[in-house]
C-alpha cells in the first residue's frame, strides 16, 4: 500500500480552447494552476490543423457530435500547456470539472466560465496515458522545461 504522503511527479496536458482564448480566460485559468502549487513545463499557442485534432480526439471520431467539436477546435487559436506535480492529472479534472458545464461545481473552470458541453473552454488529459499519449502528441522534446521550483519544499513534504 502506497503511504499517502508519497509524492507521484506526473504530467498533464491543459488546453484552452478557443472559446476560453476568445473570452481572454488564458491568465485566469493559467493563474488557478499555479496558485495550486503546480509547475508549468510547457506552454505555445497555435492554430490546430484537423489532422492533429482527429488523433488527439481518437476516441470520439465516430461520435455524433464529431464534426462540430472539429469545428470549433478549429475556429482559432488554443493554448496549450504541460503542468506537472503530485497526482496532477486527477487534480486537474477536479479543478476543470465536469465535461457537461451544467453538471460542473461551482469553483471549477468549467463551472466558473461555461454553460454548454460544445463551449466548454478547456481541455485536460483524463488519465495518466491519456496524458503521455497527448504531450507526446503536442509538444517536441525540447519544448518541455525541466526546472526546479525553488519552493518546492513548501509545496511538498521535504
Ligand atoms: N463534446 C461535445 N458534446 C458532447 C460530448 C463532448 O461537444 O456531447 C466535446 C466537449 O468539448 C468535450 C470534448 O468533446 O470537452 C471531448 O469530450 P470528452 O468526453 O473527452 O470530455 P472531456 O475529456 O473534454 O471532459
């Protein structure tokens, strides 16, 4: 049994969608992961083409609701980003909420800044290989960052 202080490094993949960059939520969103204690490792902001949307959304290309996600993927710009830390991957859904805005808390990205399923602002990895596959995915190598934070001891147990 894994002693609950232990420390799980792991990686995630958040994305704001182009109805968050429209809305100038990036700083916002970007401000509630670091406020948590989370590291930024990775950060661009790019137009994405449907060829890298259709392997990011592998999953749901037989879908209904498919074509209009390509679409509005599509629409403008997203900012996509890499944060790292202790269970980030979990934290993160928490902290983005549910995929439905009506179903998401209050205090969650989603429940903060959203109403509908098709305009719900952000993106983040919803397992830990979901998260490998998607970095790999996003980002070269080189365009991660490893740095140490220097209050990583007040984040974490020493
Ligand atoms: N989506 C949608 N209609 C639906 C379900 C999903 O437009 O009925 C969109 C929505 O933008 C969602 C994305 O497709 O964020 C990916 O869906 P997924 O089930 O993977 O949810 P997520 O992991 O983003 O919470």
């Amino acid at each position: 049994i894994a002693n609950v202080s232990t420390v799980v490094t792991e990686r995630t993949l958040i994305a704001v969608k182009p109805d968050g960059v429209q809305r100038r939520l990036v700083g916002q969103i970007m401000q509630r992961f670091e406020q948590r204690g989370f590291k930024l490792v990775g950060m661009k902001m790019l137009q994405v083409s449907e060829e890298l949307l259709s392997q990011h959304y592998q999953e749901l290309r037989r879908k209904p609701f498919y074509p209009s996600l390509l679409h509005y993927m599509t629409s403008g710009p997203i900012v996509v980003m890499v944060w790292e830390g202790h269970n980030v991957v979990r934290t993160s859904r928490i902290m983005v909420g549910d995929t439905n805005p009506a179903e998401a808390q209050a205090g969650t990205v989603r429940g903060d800044f959203s109403i509908h399923i098709s305009r719900n602002v952000v993106h983040a990895s919803d397992s830990v290989e979901g998260a490998q596959r998607e970095i790999q995915l996003w980002f070269h190598r080189k365009e991660l960052m490893d740095w140490d934070c220097y209050d990583h001891n007040s984040t974490y147990q020493l």
